[in-house]
C-alpha cells in the first residue's frame, strides 16, 4: 500500500509543488525506500505544523497532501497501535488533506 501511495499520480503532483513551498523534504523522507513508521511519523507532525501557523484557510495544499500522504502510509507502516487510532488518523487526514488524493 504504501508503495502504490508513492506510484501515484496524486503524490506526484505533490512532489512537484512540494519545493514551492518548502515541503521537498518531506516529500524526499516519504519517498525514500527504507523509509519506517517513526520516519513517516515526523514528517506527519511537520505537515500538521505547517498547517496550522497562521489562518487555515492560507494553508499550502501541498502541505495538506503531505498530510494526507504521511497518515495513509503511516497507517499501511503499523504506526497506529489500535483500530481506532487508525480510524482517527485517516478521518483527519481526510478532513485537513484537501483534494490532494481524491481523484484515487
């Protein structure tokens, strides 16, 4: 699952915006081969920084795809302990991932 979210035509959007706003490595930690829940975790709590300094609204949705990006892997890598973390972590990827993965 997690390679498919890297083949993806949605993360590779995302990768090509991510340098416009300082997301590129991010983008390179998630896309790296060897790459571990914990790994995946950091760049979770990064993307969940960038978007919440200043309004919500001017968030990058580059920042929400890498959001998004990094909660599905996270999930797919056994970050979450339970099924109910996992369900969480997925509803608010959904909610704060904007339209990055919605067309897959």
């Amino acid at each position: 699952a997690v390679a498919r979210v890297v083949r993806s035509n949605a993360f590779a959007a995302l990768e090509a915006g991510a340098k416009s706003c300082g997301a590129s490595t991010a983008i390179g930690v998630l896309r790296a081969p060897a790459v571990d829940a914990s790994d995946i975790d950091a760049v979770r709590a990064l993307a969940h920084e960038a978007l919440h300094v200043g309004n919500w609204c001017d968030a990058r949705v580059e920042w929400r795809g890498v959001y998004a990006a990094a909660t599905l892997m996270w999930v797919c890598k056994g970050g979450a302990k339970t099924r109910a973390e996992a369900t969480r972590a997925l509803d608010v990827a959904l909610m704060l991932g904007g339209p990055v993965f919605e067309e897959e």
